[in-house]
C-alpha cells in the first residue's frame, strides 16, 4: 500500500513556488499578494488562516491577514473587497468560511472579482471549471486531484466516486475528474446503496463529515482513496475513511492528518500565483 504523503508533497510543490516566484520577482520586479479575510475568532479558522500565511510567507508571496469582529457589518466587508478587488498588489483575495450568520455569503463570494477569487468559489469560475475553461479551481480538490495524479498518471477511463457533494470538494473534484475521462459518480445522503457504488470505484474521495464512513469492505482491491473528512472523536481527529482496514485492501491512501491538508494550503499558493500570472498577460 502506498502512503500518500501529502506533507511530503505539499513541501515539493511549496519548493517549485517559491523558485516560481523568484523568477517572477525578477521578471515584473514585484510578486503576487495574498489578503486573507478573517471574520471573528473562530479557534480552527483562526489556526488555517495563521497556516496559510506562514506558507505564503514561506514561498515569498506578500501575504496580508486583515481581521474583522464577530459583528461585523456585511457592508463593511463588501466595501473592503471592492477595494481589494482594485489594488494592484492584490493577487488573491480569499474570505475565511465559515462566515457568521448575518453575513450574507454568497454576496460575499459574489464580490470578490473573478480574476482574484483564489478559492474558485465565484459563479464564473464555477461555471468555468465545468465548461472545461481556465479557471481558479477550488483548492481542495485541486490538492486531491494532484495527488491522484502522482499514483496514477493516465486516469483515463477510470471509475470514480465522490463521496459527498459539496461545493467545495465534491462538485469541483468531480468536475476535474471528469476532465481526465473518468467515469464520474456523485454520491450523497440519499444514494440508495452507497457500499455498492464504492465498490466499483477505481478511485474514491470521502468528503462527507463522516468519522471512518467508508470500510475495507466498501473499497475495491488496488482503488486509490482520498480522504478529505476531518473528524473530532473521541479517539482523536479521523477521517471519513477507517484508516487502519482500508489500507489492507487500497493501492494508495492519504493518511488524516497529513494527507490532503497540507496540499489543500500549498494550493492555495499555487492559485494564488495562477492569478498574479494571468494578471500580467
Ligand atoms: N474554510 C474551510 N475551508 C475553506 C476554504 O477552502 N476556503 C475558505 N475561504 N474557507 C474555508
């Protein structure tokens, strides 16, 4: 079995990034800026949103964490995006889910002009991702889809299940998948018989919030499975993916945590640096 090693990875791409961006400082003489908005103080958005700005900083991005109280005004928010939305030194821009109730996140996302939206969470580049079009692509399943590709280069024809539909992993990832010529099923709470639609997956990815959801018996012999779940138990953080039997039976697994976690970050750098790029052409 293979262990994916998406902190491995992660610090690879990271590596490439930075050498990117010298390059980049040396050609247009300034690099790409990430502002990261962070609304109240949430304990786990707090600890990303501190990880993604180590990373940025890491890779030599300019990265900037603008913080705003629980009561917030939307418009205020609004405001702010609209000007980042215009300086120049703003790559990316990336708002902090989840936000608190009487903000309005769609208009949030909404705001935040196409060309800076590093999350790949705006209608455009939704509708871009699934037209086949360039786009920034969510960055989750971005870093799981880069991890696929490292076990398995060729993915063409192959069958794959998503776990869970949501617009954040779910929805995207399949859309990416489809574009290498997977046969591509979405599953969700009300799918009939989910244990036998896993069964015929040459791929799986469990994004669902279920701890350890999907079982040894679930899992065809040599399927590669991307676990996205982020669990709190008693036993600790797992994932939507019983770990210690699935990795009898998979060909390749990405441990939580240390899995798709830390590519999901170096991703949002990557974006980030895809976005300052088309900004110049
Ligand atoms: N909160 C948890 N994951 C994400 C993400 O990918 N993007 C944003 N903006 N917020 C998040």
């Amino acid at each position: 079995m293979i262990l994916i090693d998406g902190k491995k990875l992660a610090a690879e791409l990271r590596e490439e990034l930075r050498l990117e961006v010298e390059e980049l400082k040396a050609k247009y003489n300034k690099v790409p800026g990430l502002t990261v908005i962070l609304i109240g103080d949430m304990a786990p958005s707090q600890i990303y949103v501190r990880n993604k700005e180590k990373s940025a900083n890491e890779v030599g991005l300019k990265s900037e964490v603008i913080k705003y109280p629980e009561e917030v005004e939307e418009k205020t928010v609004l405001e702010k995006i609209e000007e980042l939305n215009k300086n120049e030194s703003v790559s990316g821009i990336l708002v902090q889910l989840p936000l608190p109730k009487h903000i309005d996140k769609q208009k949030v996302i909404e705001t935040i002009i196409p060309s800076k939206d590093v999350d790949g969470f705006h209608p455009m580049n939704v509708g871009n991702l699934s037209s086949g079009y360039e786009s920034s692509v969510p960055c989750t399943p971005l870093g799981c889809y880069l991890m696929i590709k490292k076990i398995e280069p060729n993915l063409s024809g192959k069958k794959a299940i998503m776990v869970g539909r949501s617009n954040l992993n779910g929805k995207p990832m399949a859309q990416l998948l489809l574009k290498e010529n997977c046969t591509v099923t979405i599953t969700h709470s009300k799918t009939k018989d989910l244990k036998a639609e896993c069964l015929e997956a040459d791929i799986i990815v469990a994004a669902v919030g279920i701890p350890e959801l999907v079982k040894a018996d679930w899992v065809k012999k040599d399927a590669i499975v991307i676990d996205v779940g982020i669990n709190k138990t008693e036993k600790g953080i797992v994932g939507d993916v019983a770990f210690d039997e699935v990795s009898k039976v998979a060909k390749a697994l990405t441990p939580v945590p240390g899995g798709v976690g830390p590519m999901t970050i170096a991703c949002l750098l990557k974006n980030t640096i895809d976005c300052f790029k088309r900004s110049q052409n």
